[in-house]
C-alpha cells in the first residue's frame, strides 16, 4: 500500500493492524479444528494447537504495542510456521494438524503479501509448498491452490483498504473545503461587512459635529485595520480566557459607539476551551452588531453565568426589537450565532418583541462537543 495520495504515517498506522486479519483467522480456524476432534483429540494434537497459538497470540500483543516494529513480524511468523510444519511432520500424519499446517502457513504467506507485497506473498507461497510436499509428499497441489487463495484474498484486503482510505482523505478534504469557506464567509460577514455597515448608519451626531462623527468612523477604521493585520501578521501567544475577550469586545464596541456592560459571575468559565471561548466571543459579538445596527439604543449588557455542564452566556438591550416569527433569519443569526453555536455541542435562543428589546441566549458546554451527524 505506497502512494496513491494516501499519507505515508496513515500507511504506517495501518498496516500493523492489517496483520490481525490472518491471526484473527488462524485462530478461529485452530477453534474449528479442535472442535472437529473433539474428546478424541490426543495430546500430540494439543501439542500441535499449542504451538500455533502462542506465536499467534504474541504477534496479535505485538501489534497492538503503541510503537510497534512491524519490520521483524515477517520473519517471526516464518519461523513459527517451519518449525510447526516440521514439528508435526514428526507426529505422523493426522487430519487436524494438517488442518492446523495448512492454516498456519496461509497466514504466513498473507502476513507476508500485506507486510511485504505481492512479489514476497508469492515467494513465500512456492517456499511454503516445496518445504511441506518435502514432508507430506503428494499435498503440493492442493496447498499450492490454498495458498494461492491467501495471496489473493490479501491483496483484495490492501486493495479495499487502500481505496477506502483514499475515499475517506477525498471525503475529509472535501468537507475541509466547504468548512474553510463557510468560516471565510462568516469571518467576512463579522468584520468587514459588519463595519462597513456601521459607517452606513446616520445618527444624531453627524449634522450636530460633522468632525466628531468622521473622527469616530477614522478611530473605527483604524482600530479594525489594526486589528485585522495583527491576525495576519501575528501568532497569538497564548490562549485568552472568556473573561478577556468580552472585556476586549466591549472596548471594540465602545470604539464603534456601543457601550456594552459585561456582567461575569465569579469564578465562572475559568476552564472553558478555548474553542467555546471563541464561539462564545464571536458570536457574543455578532448579537451586539445587531444591536448597534438595529435596536435604536446605544446600551446592551453582556451577562455570563455557569449552568449545569456549561456556561449560559446572554446579550440583552432594551431597544426597538423585532417579531422572532415574523422576521426571516439572516446571515448573522443563522451563521454567525446560531450555526456557530451548533458546531460545538452548544444552542442560541433568540428572544424579541417589538418596543420590549431583545435578549440572545447562548449555550454552550464546558468542553468542546462535536455535534453528532
């Protein structure tokens, strides 16, 4: 399995657990085999089974070792498989350790096509026949067929694996795509668009102190610029709590005429992640845009609280508000609060009434939780 677009750690990942499929048969076909036998089994048969198990049950714990070397697997099992071939050639000739032999080497030669390649699988097949018709003369053709099973049933194994790691790398990559330009939409619509739109809006002050109104859209420019190429510029540090990015954001929305009173109870979301730190923040951010934008009133207040396995987090202003069933959802709240919300386990609950203001609940857990389908 090389190539193909596929990683090569994903390769290296994988392969080892590939060889649990022949161990995994070979044992199961050593349960057939004794039950055949049944009470009759002798002690040179349990001899026989227990040499097959044990070399069966330490590469199955090797495997599952976290930095497994699947490199001297190969030759292991090859050495197991000689000398059981030759241990019960000494035993005389018996249908169930034939049967043992037999499922023996077709593992050997799967382990080797799935560790090795097709060229190795075939190799150890013609050695694995002239060493057994060397002792049981007059079954090459039959083991020859058998073994010729195994390489093809072991490269149909890489094959399907291969493809169906490929599909799901196409899938993931696919889905990466789509999510990176649903999050370059919403970072657009959350800043830019969102600032651009707060220029647009008149107010009071602009045929008062026409100076002081360009003062404060310059101010305004300056400080998103800033903000924005010390994002592209600049690698955060360190991670900024719930607590310093709502005080940040009130500072932002005071720049933009918003005053924005951020109510924190104490000790309370101390150990958020910091994606739910962030989805919080944002969408935080995007109800107190619809506010500066929509409400009339230059005041909201930001209130954060612990529920039970999470943080509730509520913007509430007392400005014109809206009918919630009336009024078809927009970007903002579909994407940027609620879709935002969804993405990690949490809810939004827009709550407005026209004259009585609007309140946008937000919940979120503690810790990140992928929403499940």
């Amino acid at each position: 399995m090389r190539g193909g677009g596929i990683p090569p750690r994903l390769v290296r990942t994988t392969l080892p657990r590939l060889v649990l499929v022949p161990v995994v048969f070979r044992l199961a076909m050593l349960v057939q085999a004794l039950w055949a036998a049944g009470d009759g089994g002798s002690s040179t048969l349990w001899t026989i089974a227990a040499l097959h198990l044990v070399p069966n049950v330490a590469e199955a714990a090797w495997v599952f070792r976290a930095s497994a070397d699947t490199r001297p697997v190969p030759m292991a099992d090859a050495a197991s498989a000689l000398v059981l071939t030759l241990g019960a050639a000494l035993t005389g000739p018996d249908t169930a350790i034939l049967s043992i032999v037999w499922t023996q080497l077709m593992g050997t030669v799967m382990i080797w096509t799935l560790l090795r390649g097709a060229l190795a699988g075939a190799l150890v097949s013609v050695g694995a026949v002239v060493l057994h018709s060397t002792v049981y003369p007059g079954s090459s053709l039959g083991l020859f067929l058998t073994l010729g099973t195994a390489l093809v049933a072991s490269l149909a194994i890489v094959g399907l694996v291969g493809a169906s790691m490929r599909f799901a790398l196409g899938f993931g990559e696919q889905q990466g795509r789509a999510a990176e330009r649903e999050r370059h939409r919403r970072d657009v619509h959350d800043t830019v668009l969102q600032v651009m739109e707060s220029f647009a809006i008149p107010a009071p002050a602009d045929e008062l102190d026409p100076a002081a109104s360009l003062d404060r859209v310059r101010r305004t420019a300056r400080a998103q610029a800033m903000r924005i190429r010390i994002s592209l510029e600049h690698e955060q540090t360190g991670p900024l709590g719930l607590h310093q990015r709502l005080r940040l954001l009130a500072a932002e929305m005071a720049a933009e005429g918003l005053r924005a009173e951020v109510v924190i109870q104490d000790d309370c979301g101390p150990d958020l992640s910091e994606e739910v730190a962030v989805a919080l923040h944002d969408a935080a951010r995007e109800a107190l845009r619809n506010t500066l934008k929509h409400s009339g009133t230059r005041r909201a207040v930001v209130s954060v609280e612990e529920i039970d396995g999470g943080v509730s987090l509520t913007v509430r202003d007392h400005g014109a508000g809206f009918d919630v069933g009336d009024r078809r959802r927009g970007f903002g709240l579909e994407n940027s609060i609620i879709a935002r919300m969804a993405e990690i386990g949490g809810f939004a609950r827009i709550e407005s009434s026209p004259g009585l203001g609007t309140r946008v609940v937000l919940l979120a857990p503690s810790v990140l939780s992928l929403p499940v389908g």
